[in-house]
C-alpha cells in the first residue's frame, strides 16, 4: 500500500525520541559545548535511526558561512592535471565539512572576473584561483577581505596572497641527477619556447645541477621548441643530426619527451639503449603508453590542491597569518619507467 510523502527528520524529533532538548541535540551535533559522553552517544545513535541531516544553510547562518568554497580553474576540462588538483582540493576541504564548487574561465580574463562576482554572490566563504601550469596572476576585481589563494600560480608584484607552486628547480634537478647517476656526462636539455615561470624555473634547475655536476650545457646541448610532441620531434632532430647527438636528453614536459623518442626511432636509435630520455609531468597518458615507457619527474597537483585548500580554510578560520606569507615550493618525484639506460661506449 502506498505512503504518503515523507519529510526530512528535524531537531526537535532527534530531542524527543533521545528524550533531551533540541539545545541538547544541537550541542551534542556540534561540538560546540560538552555534552555528557552517554548523552551524546544516545543523540548520535538516534540522529542516525532518524537520518537526521544537519541544515547547513541555517546553520551557516548562523555562523556566517556557507561552508562553499569556489575554485576557478583557466583550462579545467582540457588539462589532465586538473582533476588531481581538484582531488587535493575536494578532500582537504570534506576533511573540514567545506564543500568546492568548480568553474572554468577559459583562460579569459573577463570570464574569471565574472566567475568571482558570481561566486562572491552565492557567498562562497573563500576563493581559490588555479592555473594549469606554473604562471603569474593579476589580482581579480574582488573586495580586499575575501580570501583567496592562488594554485600553481604566482601573484603579480604587489599583490600579497597566499599561493603554492612547485619547486620547479628541484624538479629540473631531479630529471639530471638521474642520468647522470648513471655515467651521463653529454646531456642536452630542450626547453619550452612559451613564457611562464615553469619554463625559467626548470631552465635554471638544469643549468645548476649540470653545473654542479661539472657539466656545460652548451655546444649544441640547449633547444627549444613548442611544448608538444611535433616540437619534440624537430628539437630532438636537430639534436641527434649532430656529427656527436648527446647521450642524454632531458625535456620541458613529457609530450617533447615523446617528440624526442620519436625522432630517436626515425633515426634508428634506440632508446634507452642509445639514447636516454627523461621528461617532466607524468602525464600518465603518455608516460605510460610509450614504448618504452618514459621515466619522468611528476609535479605535485594534488599536494598543491590539498595545501591551497588547507591554507584557504585556516585564513577563513583566523589561523594564518593576516597576510599572504609568500610563495610555498613543492617538491615533485622521480617515477622510473624503462627510458634511462647507462651510456653506451663511444
């Protein structure tokens, strides 16, 4: 026989049927005063039996929050590092009872001022702004109290924020260590032809573990192409056309990497056994799929998701410090694959 409609259980019946106040259940649900253990363990266990669900409206009301915090992302639905971010981002942020919110501005300046003013309308208790690689960012139109923190950005000068980036020098760091922890001496490096941080952070990481190393990275050792796997190809060209190719080469990110195997392949040389090839992202899709598979530095999107979250709700909370300290630096991982061999005799 069919029932009529049923509705949400409510304070007063959790009080009624644990025989308390509904000042009592909302403590006890709460935590914001002690209540006796028994007696909370009795409210807790007929909350349950009822499917009692706290009203976060009401009771953000009451606290001034809505327990919502915004992320907007440039490139969110087209960048496969961007649902690690998010990952961070959404547990850091259940872990405290905050819900996120996500929205894409396309890497539109008037379109992310646009998304914070809707965001700012719903009365998200905080913002964070993220990029999909390491890049700076010019202060969005928004009041001078909300909360922000920027992921995988850096803020324009004069604009103090929280941000989190990764340390892109250790990254670089790590992909040369690794060759020449195998003998690699005759290493060369293709960079990126875009303009961001990343690409001047790994840049100077090169230099400066090669330099530690006491190796030149020059002589033909330095290319730069566009960040995808036809730029790879042509850099990697020039580099093993050479009357002397390198040994090794380190690459901006993983799609030159596989630019670079590829143009190993078309010449007959085989990888890693006559050349190495190290590349930075782990971009798994293509990490995983090549043959063999490459070894690469990964940057850590979620770590960055997870600390930009954490601090955002500790700033929301009063607990950081009244203004942006700076940029945190974090570090990626070496994930070994089959692309790193020993040099072979000359």
């Amino acid at each position: 026989m069919p029932t009529g409609p049923t509705r949400r259980a409510r304070v007063s019946d959790v009080a009624a049927a644990a025989g308390v106040s509904a000042t009592t259940v909302s403590h006890a649900l709460s935590g914001a005063r002690a209540v006796n253990a028994e007696t909370r363990d009795r409210i807790l266990a007929v909350a349950r039996e009822l499917g009692y669900v706290p009203d976060r409206v009401a009771s953000g009301l009451r606290r001034r929050r809505t327990g919502i915090v915004g992320l907007i992302g440039d490139d969110v639905a087209a960048t496969p590092f961007a649902g690690r971010i998010i990952e961070g981002a959404r547990r850091a942020g259940l872990e405290r009872d905050v819900l996120l919110m996500v929205a894409e501005s396309g890497g539109d300046a008037a379109a992310e001022s646009d998304l914070v003013a809707r965001f700012l309308a719903q009365r998200v208790d905080g913002l964070l702004i993220a990029r999909m690689y390491h890049q700076r960012v010019a202060r969005p139109d928004m009041p001078d109290d909300v909360p922000v923190v920027l992921v995988d950005a850096a803020p324009q000068p004069g604009w103090e924020v929280d941000a989190v980036v990764p340390d892109e020098a250790q990254i670089a760091a790590l992909a040369c260590e690794r060759l020449t922890r195998d003998g690699h001496r005759d290493i060369a490096y293709v960079g990126t032809t875009d303009e961001s941080r990343a690409a001047r952070g790994r840049l100077i990481g090169v230099r400066s573990a090669l330099g530690d190393a006491g190796i030149a990275l020059g002589g033909g050792r330095l290319d730069f192409c566009a960040s995808e796997a036809a730029g790879g190809r042509e850099a990697g060209g020039r580099l093993l056309d050479q009357p002397v190719p390198p040994t090794a080469v380190i690459c901006f990110n993983d799609q030159i990497a596989m630019g670079v195997m590829q143009a190993a392949s078309r010449r007959g040389i085989s990888v890693p056994a006559g050349l190495s090839v190290v590349g930075i992202d782990d971009l798994r899709p293509v990490a995983d799929a090549l043959d063999p598979g490459l070894t690469t530095v990964a940057l850590p999107h979620e770590a960055m998701g997870r600390w930009g979250m954490t601090r955002l709700l500790d700033r929301i909370d009063g607990n950081a410090p009244s203004h942006g300290d700076g940029v945190h630096l974090l570090h990626g991982w070496l994930v070994e694959r089959q692309s790193v061999a020993a040099p072979a005799a000359r």
